[in-house]
C-alpha cells in the first residue's frame, strides 16, 4: 500500500478480500490523513486503510509495528469485500 497509487491500492484490496486466501496482511498508519495526495513512487506515502476512500474493514488483529504510527493488521477473509461503504462505525477511524 505504501508504495501504490490509491487507485492500484483499491484495485489490489478488492482483487484479494474476494481471493481464496483465508487471510490477509497489510499495513497502515493509524494517523495518516491525506490519502488522497500526491507522492513520489521510490518515496511512498503513509496510508490510513480506515480512513476513506479505503473504509477497510476492522481487522481481527492489530499489531504495533515498533516504527511511529505503523501497525500491521490481519484480516480473516470470507470471499467478501474488505472495502467499506461508509468510515462511520469503524473502531479506527
């Protein structure tokens, strides 16, 4: 997510939460509230997945990654979207 365009990121995120894997590992920072502007791709950025346009849903598991603001989560997936419709209810946003 760090180093992808946020339209490759929705891409991405929709191609997998509806893959046969039964889990999923990503990372986000919990702060990050531009996800929309404009980055250098060797550079990144920082991406909220509970923020919009992402709304992901909550993960079954959040761990603090030991670098400022980064956390790994881990989603159970059940062939559904991961991508929500609304940020309003979310334990992250």
């Amino acid at each position: 997510m760090f180093h992808l365009p946020l339209h490759e990121n929705l891409k991405v995120i929709e191609k997998l939460g509806g893959s046969a894997a039964d889990r999923l590992m990503l990372t986000t920072f919990l702060r990050a509230d531009d996800n929309e502007r404009d980055f250098v791709l060797a550079m990144g950025h920082e991406v909220n997945l509970f923020r919009s346009p992402y709304c992901i849903k909550d993960p079954s598991r959040l761990i603090f990654d030991e670098q400022e603001d980064l956390y790994t989560g881990i989603w159970e997936l059940d062939g559904t979207s991961l991508l929500g419709s609304s940020c309003k209810g979310g334990t992250y946003e």
